[in-house]
C-alpha cells in the first residue's frame, strides 16, 4: 500500500486491530506482460500481542 495517497484504505490499514482476525490486501498488477494477482495477509492471534505476515503471487494470463 502507498501512504502517500490518502484515503480509506490508509485509514483502515492504520484503524486499531482490536477484534480484527486477518486482514487482505489483493492487487492486481500487470508485470513482464503477466497480469498477476498479488495477496497480502496478516493474521493476528486472540490476544492481538503477536501476527503472521504472509504474501503470495498468483499469475492469471498473459496481458497484451
């Protein structure tokens, strides 16, 4: 996510995580001519004092 561009989804990436199981972030981006789906997770455990970060590329078809 780029915080420079203000919005409601810097607002919910900084609200507080309190309740909150995993968060998503899906992109979609057209790289070497490959449109890929790019996912970002974080999931927290019950008490909120630790998470696990994790990310994964999915290419989806050759973009032209």
């Amino acid at each position: 996510m780029n915080s420079k561009f203000d919005g409601p989804l810097v607002s919910a990436f900084e609200s507080d995580p309190t309740g909150v199981i995993k968060q998503e972030l899906i992109t979609y981006r057209v790289k070497n001519g490959m449109l890929r789906k790019e996912i970002t997770q974080r999931r927290f455990n019950k008490d909120h004092t630790d998470w696990h970060d994790s990310s994964s590329v999915d290419p989806l078809m050759e973009w032209k």
